[in-house]
C-alpha cells in the first residue's frame, strides 16, 4: 500500500473500523476485518520551502543556490544582445528570472519576460509579427496597447512600439525558449533579426538589449543555420541537416555567450543545509550524501532537486538509507516517471531507433568519447540539446562527450533488452542459478578481441549477464543494477565511493549476486573490494579476471560470499577456448574448459519509455 501510494509506511495510518484504533507497525491484519488507509501528514516537520522538480526554481519556494549572472545583467544594462543556452532542466530558466530580479532593481529599466511564444513554418509574415506583438500586450499591457481589430502587421509595427515617443521607459526583453523560433519560416527570422538589428544603436528607440534563452538548438539562430530547402545546401556544397545547417541568411548578432554551470558538491550541501534548518530535530548526513548526489547526478541541476526532492519525502537522512534507496529502482522510476525527464528518454529512443544507433550505443559503452568540432556541431547538436549527451571542450581541440549524467545512463541500461541465440537454456527455467548465468555470460565474451592485448576493454559485460538473463529465464523478474553503489566508511567526504560493476536481484527467485569483471589488473585488490561488496549488498560476488597469460593470478577469497574466477583465453584458429579456475574460501579450485561462443547479442531500446 505505501508503494502504490508512493509514501513511506510511517506516513500511513491504518485503522481497524471494528474496534477504532490505529493498528501499529508489524501488526498482522486479520482476515474478515475492515481497514482504512489514510495518509499521515507532519505539519511539525513539513518544511517550509521544498526542492524544485522541474520548472524555474522560485527562491521563496524553493531550497535556492543563486546562480552568478554578474556578467549578464552587466552586459544587458549596458544594452547588449545576449544568449543563454543549454541543455533541458539544466537552469536557464532559473538564472534568466535572476537576470531579471537583478535589472528590476534598476528603476530606469523595465524588464519584459516572454516565454512559449510558439510559431509555425507555415505562418505569414503579418502573423508572425501580430504574434510577437500580442505576446508584449500580454506581458506589459501598461507599456505595449493592444493591436486594432483586423489590423495589418510588419516589422515596422514591433519597431514602432519601441519610439521613444511611445515607450516612456527602457525596455530589455527577455525571450526564454527562444529556439522555438526555430519553427518559424527562414523569411520571418530574417525580418525578425534585422529588425533587432535596426533599433540596437538607434536614439530613436528605448530597447535597451535582449536575451535569448534556449536550448543548445538555439546556436542555430546565431549563426543563421536555418534553410528553406536542402537545394539551398546543396548550392553551397554543404550538408543539409535541419536543425543545424549553414543559410545565406542574416544571424543573431550577439555581444555575449552564457550558458549554466552545473552544480559541485558544495552547492548540494548548501541545498541540503537549508532543508535541514527547515526540518525539526532533523540531522541529515549532508558532506556524504551530497557527494553521492554529485556522482549520481553528474551535477545536473534539474535530477539533483529531483534526487533531493525525493530524499526529503522519504526521510532519507543518512548515506546508508540514501545509498539503498540510489541503489533500488524507485528513485530512478521517480525521475525519469516525470514529464520533463522522461522527454530525455524519449530523446534517446528515438535517436537509437534512427541512424544514431551506433552512435548511442558506442556512449552507453565508453565513460566518454573525444569528438571533432564539426561532429559535436551537426550531429549531436540535437542529443546535447535535449539532455541526453553533454559535450565538454578538451584541449588542444574538440569534445568529450558523454551520457549526461551516470543516472540517465544506468536507468537506460537496465531498460533495454538483449536477446542472443548464443545462450543455452538452463536446467531449471523459473530459478536462477547465479553460477551458471556467469559461466553463460563468459562462453559469449569476445574471445578473439579479448586474445589481443591492445583490444583488451571492460565493456559489454553487463550486455552479456543482461542477455543471458532476458533469454534464458523470461519468466523472472530479475533486476539488474550496474554500478551499485556501498555506503563506504571515508575519511575525505571527497572520495569516490567504491561501485560493484553489476549487482543482480530479486527477492523471490534467487538471492542476490554481483559481478566484478577485472582484466589482469590488481587482481588482489579487486578481490578485497569483493569481499566489502559482498558484505554491504548480502550479496554472493563472483571476480572475474581475464588474462591472456601462461601462469595466471589466482587469489583466495577470505569471505565465504566471494568466488574468484580465473578465466584464461587460448586462440585457436577462428576459435577460442578457456579455462576457468574457481577459487573459493578455504582454497578449494575446481577447473573447468569452455569452448567461447560467437556474440550474436542484439539490443534494443523499445521498452526504454
């Protein structure tokens, strides 16, 4: 009941409306009695402000960090054109109402905000221009009157209404999402920009600057890359890509570039700070559960009072209860359930059904790729500016692009599904052998990559459990977690916290095992971070370690969870065989041959959203 209600079990009163009490914890209902469930409310705990889950973060209504806009309010009182840009959910929003609080100190500037001002490719010029005109109207009515019924509208209409004579006051104007203009026709965005251009160092006009705010997409404004027709590309000898190539027409001429930073483990404790002096007799873990958030989030402003949001409501205040609650799927589903976040897995699902498959795929593999200028231009403009990827400049030249944030990451990984004919159906179809799933998932490794020690990777073994898994035992719910994390005992807050690489679960059918792959590289430590995985997760971990070597290391676990796995490759021809040494507690070694299996795994994102 408390999961279908999405509260915590404390916060439900359960009442027996036989006898008239509230029934406590652990009591066992009766069968032929009839309760009623009702939620529990704390008014002597709620806080006084709460974490915003999308949307602009309102500092009277939400926990607030305030972002720095010194340099873009200074340039925009000064009359400067401005863009800020970014990805979803990363905070424009939020830094353009600062922008706009900061220049409404000023008593000589009026500040006009517009936000959703949708229009279409298909649309006149005189609806274009009656469109922006009515928005202004609505936005300050005192400032900007209302058009007359019927009324033709040009350029020199929206001009007009900023003549000194008309307007009494300076005006910024501050255009939020402004890559929807994206969808308007290449002629009105011509018109549109010249005629910006027309009043900016013009007495006659009180326009004093503008800000652009959108998405990544919104680059395409500043430098023109809008297109009638890919004829019109083709003429130049260009590639055509719709939302992000070159045009003969006129671009958004700007004085400065801004775009959010994300948030660092200092600005997590602040939130965190100001939550705890809100909550009564309340004290939270704040230094090691704010750097667990950073790492969760990647600093993603939008996820991180996602992730806070949630640690509140379930009264998560120490690292152990947040690390078991980052650790299950409820925090990822409550995430990603949201309108706004679920949009980025849309985004995904749509790129990995198209061309950029392999794309996608190769950023689900790598921690991060190093890509050129031009690649990071056209053909990820579109991923960076939906969330899914963020693009970070490396020196001497170009991008390391990755996934943007480990959560995206994880909760995409454990929604795709893999199938492969390479997988032998197991003894028993409804309970799960842990043992068998691993020796499964290592007769399909790459045998002949893995037997070149230049090719030698950690990656694609969560594919391969996953497929084992979805093939083998379609009738089980089996959970697969990658990177799972432990609530480790540091004495630096800023320590990375130790994750076992898969951890595989579910309570009915099987107990709980992980895997911890290693290729010949401190073979020992892997092995004692092992036996602390296995006693944070109650949790048998296999370590597997593959090697090409003639005398390969073999270790003895001191935990009675943990079984190491020497996996020593043989090239043979176009085939591989290997031998598998199982070490366990006490010394006891069992070896085994395997013949490896062709990989013919296929994955696909279908069931993502």
């Amino acid at each position: 009941m408390a999961h279908k209600l999405d509260r915590p079990a404390k916060d439900i009163a359960i009442e027996d409306t036989t006898g008239s009490f509230i029934v406590s914890r652990q009591t066992e209902l009766l069968l032929g009695h009839r309760y009623v469930f009702t939620l529990v409310r704390k008014p002597d705990t709620a806080p006084k402000r709460t974490f915003a889950v999308g949307g602009i973060t309102d500092p009277q209504k939400h926990y607030y960090v305030p972002p720095d806009v010194t340099q873009l309010v200074d340039k925009l009182k000064h009359g400067k054109y401005c863009v800020l840009c970014g990805a979803r959910q990363s905070g424009k929003s939020t830094m353009a109402m600062a922008v706009k609080r900061e220049l409404s100190l000023d008593p000589d500037i009026c500040v006009v905000y517009l936000d959703k001002v949708s229009v279409d490719k298909s649309w006149s010029r005189n609806r274009f221009w009656a469109a922006l005109c009515d928005h202004l109207h609505g936005k300050c009515a005192d400032l900007f009157p209302a058009r007359l019924t019927g009324e033709e509208c040009t350029d020199w209409s929206f001009r007009s209404l900023f003549l000194v004579k008309n307007l009494p006051i300076k005006v910024t104007l501050i255009i939020d999402e402004a890559d929807a203009l994206l969808s308007a026709s290449p002629d009105c965005l011509d018109d549109f920009f010249s005629t910006l251009k027309g009043i900016r160092d013009d007495d006659d006009y009180n326009f004093n600057g503008v800000l652009l705010v959108g998405v990544e997409t919104v680059k395409d404004l500043l430098e023109a890359q809008y297109l009638r027709r890919p004829e019109d590309a083709a003429e130049l000898n260009r590639v055509y890509v719709p939302s992000s190539a070159p045009s003969l027409y006129s671009p958004f001429s700007y004085s400065f570039l801004s775009e959010p930073v994300r948030f660092l483990v200092g600005d997590v404790e602040n939130l965190l700070q100001q939550a705890q002096a809100d909550l009564q007799g309340v004290q939270i873990e704040i230094e090691r559960i704010a750097t667990s958030v950073i790492e969760l989030t990647g600093g993603h402003k939008g996820i991180v009072g996602s992730c806070l949001d949630y640690l509140v409501d379930r009264e998560l205040w120490t690292s152990r209860q947040w690390i078991e609650a980052t650790d299950s799927f409820h925090l990822s589903t409550y995430v990603f359930g949201q309108q706004t976040y679920s949009k980025i897995l849309s985004a995904f699902k749509k790129g990995a059904t198209g061309r950029d498959f392999d794309l996608l795929l190769s950023f689900l593999k790598e921690d991060k790729r190093h890509c050129n200028d031009q690649m990071v231009i056209l053909e990820l403009r579109n991923l960076i500016a939906q969330g899914v990827l963020i693009a970070q400049e490396a020196k001497p030249d170009g991008y390391d692009v990755r996934i943007s944030s480990p959560m995206l990451r994880s909760i995409i990984l454990r929604r795709c599904v893999i199938t492969s004919g390479s997988v032998d159906p197991p003894a028993q179809a409804l309970r799960v052998d842990p043992l068998w799933v691993v020796f499964q998932a290592i007769r399909t490794l790459d045998g002949e990559a893995l037997c070149r020690p230049e090719c030698i990777k950690r990656t694609g073994e969560l594919s391969k459990i996953k497929a084992v898994l979805t093939q083998a035992y379609p009738l089980v719910d089996a959970k697969l977690v990658p990177k799972a994390k432990i609530a480790a005992e540091y004495l630096d807050k800023r320590d990375t916290q130790e994750r076992l690489d898969i951890l595989v679960r579910n309570n009915d059918n099987f107990s709980k095992f992980g895997c911890e792959l290693v290729v010949n590289d401190d073979v020992e430590g892997y092995v004692s971070k092992a036996e602390r995985y296995a006693k944070q997760h109650s949790a048998q971990v296999f370590v597997i370690n593959v090697t090409t070597e003639d005398s390969p290391i073999l270790v003895v676990p001191e935990h009675g969870c943990v079984v190491f796995l020497s996996v020593q490759l043989f090239p043979s021809g176009n085939k591989t065989r290997a031998k598998v040494t199982m070490v366990e507690t006490s010394d006891v070694r069992t070896d085994f041959e395997l013949e490896m299996k062709n990989w013919d795994g296929k994955i696909s994102f279908d069931y993502l959203v």
